[in-house]
C-alpha cells in the first residue's frame, strides 16, 4: 500500500491520520495519543447532474440500507459530495446507477476541509410532518403514499437557496442503526401515548380590584373573543381549586404518534434505519443554523473538531429514524448541471 499523506503532530493527545490505498478505495487510520483506529473503503463522489424529476429519496435511503454514507451541502461552491465508507465502489455506484434523474462522478481523492473549530455546531433534528397517519397502506403503492405524506422537499430546498453564495457547509450523516434501537425508540414513546403524559398547572387564588374588572368588562364591549387572561384581571374570585387541572400538550402526544407509526411501518417494510446527525461551520455558519433550526424540531448537542470531520466521514450520535423520514434530510437541487456551471464560471 502506498502511503498518502500524514496529518497532525506527534505530540501527546495530538490527532493524526495517515490514508491509503485499500483493496477498494482508501483506508485511514486516524490516531489520538496512543490509541489509533481504522475507516476502510473511503469513497468520494460529487453530484454531476440531477434532472427535474428523479425518483423519491425514500429510495435512495433503502437502496443504501446497511451502508454508513454522509452528505456534504457546499452552499458557496454550490456543489454536493456524498462520502461513503465500508462498501465497495461497485457498489455505490450500482446504487447511483438504479436512480433515475442522478448523475454521481467518482473522485480519486479524499475531502479534507479546513474546519474553524469557532463556527462548529452540531444538531439532532427529527422531520415532523403536519399530520400523523395512524394507519399505513401496506399495497404495492404505499411507499410513494407513505413519502408524499412524510417527505417534504421544501424544507432542505429552503435552506439550500437560502445559503447559496454563502460561506457555509452543511455536514447529514447517515450511520446504520439496528432493529432494536428502532423498537427501543417505538416503545418509549408508545409509553408516552398510553400513559398520556401532561403538562399540570395550579389556578390559584387571585384577588381583582373593581378599576381592574371594569377594564375587563369595557374591553369585552370592543371585541367577540372573551376576555379570560388572568393577567387581565379576569375574575375567579377567592375559590381555591385543589385538583390540579391539566392541559394536554398536543405537541408531544403529535411527536409520539408520528415516531410510534414510523417505527411500525419500518419493521413492517423491512425499511433501512439509520442515526442522523447534522453538523454545520464556515464563516456563515450561524446564517445557515438559523434557517435549519426554523425548518426542523432540534436539539443542538456538543461539538469537536476531529480529523474523521475533516475528512466529512459519518459523524456518531443522532436520532434514530426510518429511511423513509431520514431521506427528507437528501436534496439535490432540480435542473443542476455540474459541467454547465463550471462552464458559466470560466465565461464570467
């Protein structure tokens, strides 16, 4: 095997890796301290061309089932790379060749960015649709029913005009997770449903002066909706109430639901499962996390850099989810052309 390149120093603690040439792509052994580990079959490829309709991602995802493989959204470049690791070329590229409307060219290299550690941060996001479906068609035709109900397109393709021109790179790993993490994660929050978990509150005691009724009383004049802020001055008199009411927080029981139906449709097509995990730096960073927070329900979870994240190899950690849900985190743009871009550059 011929060696490539070495990063890092030899100093106590220091981060280093050395990549080479495998038996099918590029094997590299990253090294902290004493301890090293290995990635084999690296695989870089760039997003050539994608027509104006291709078919559904839920597609895509099942196709990569089994196969960790990450996606880098380049929004000042305007270009896609998928990283793949632990497949075979061949592979892949039979993946990419059953997708109708995509076009992948393979690159004889490794991405290696130069990451500031200052614009770094790193979410768990999960795709709410509006409306959860208790019932899943399980005909011939289901998985384009099932993906125009739970894949949104709009949301990336938000984010991704959004950020175009800007200097700000967009990290979605896809790592494998297995069957018992899905049950693990439909168990939790079937619990959730059946024991009908609220949110309680106290009403307690509140004196209101005459001057404060009175407004209550003239504001309502003015207006069909009835007045019944306690901020207000609305009256409950001195009753005090020793049960507490409760409210449900519809919210969450929606969450529950949509996670409880993904996990039962999953197990029931032999769906692929993957943890899904999203990173994001470059001088605009903090433009792009705030468009990917307004479009997707997220918790921001803790970040380093790392030479596996130079190299845009699938991060650990994530929400786990079925392909179907992970592919409304896969956009290609409608109409791109690699060549017809880098042509339109040389002219200007």
């Amino acid at each position: 095997m011929s060696q490539f390149g070495i990063i890092g120093g030899n100093e106590p603690g220091a981060h280093s890796s050395t990549i080479r040439t495998g038996k099918d792509g590029f094997d590299i052994t990253f090294k902290k301290g004493s301890s090293s580990h290995v990635v084999p079959g690296y695989h870089l490829f760039i997003l050539k061309r994608s027509s104006d309709a291709f078919n559904i991602p839920g597609l895509f995802t099942r196709k990569f089932k089994g196969i960790p493989f990450s996606i880098l959204y380049d929004f000042e470049e305007d270009k896609e790379y998928i990283v793949t690791v632990g497949a075979r070329r061949q592979v892949i590229e039979s993946i990419f060749g059953g997708i109708e409307g995509l076009e992948f060219e393979y690159l004889t290299e490794c991405l290696d960015e130069d990451i500031d550690a200052r614009t770094l941060w790193k979410y768990a996001a999960f795709p709410l649709p509006e409306g959860a479906v208790n019932n899943f068609d399980t005909s011939e035709n289901s998985l384009l029913m099932q993906s125009r109900m739970y894949y949104n397109p709009e949301n990336l393709a938000d984010v991704y005009h959004a950020m175009k021109n800007n200097d700000a790179k967009m990290l979605v790993s896809f790592i494998p997770a297995s069957e018992a993490e899905l049950e693990a994660e439909r168990l939790f929050y079937e619990k959730e449903i059946k024991t009908g978990k609220r949110d309680g509150y106290i009403r307690k005691e509140k004196r209101v002066s005459s001057f404060v009724l009175l407004s209550n009383v003239v504001a309502s004049m003015f207006t069909t909706k009835p007045v019944h802020d306690l901020s207000k001055g609305a009256i409950y008199g001195q009753e005090r109430f020793e049960e507490l009411p409760v409210k449900i927080d519809t919210r969450r029981e929606h969450i529950a639901r949509t996670i409880v139906n993904m996990c039962n449709n999953a197990r029931r097509t032999n769906d692929a499962i993957f943890k899904v995990t999203f990173v994001g730096y470059g001088e605009n960073s903090d433009l792009l996390e705030m468009h990917f927070r307004s479009k997707f329900p997220c918790v921001k979870e803790p970040v380093s850099l790392t030479e596996e994240l130079t190299y845009c190899i699938p991060q650990k950690g994530g929400d786990v989810m079925s392909g179907l849900f992970a592919s409304n985190f896969i956009y290609f743009p409608r109409g791109y052309g690699l060549e017809e871009k880098e042509k339109s550059l040389k002219v200007e």
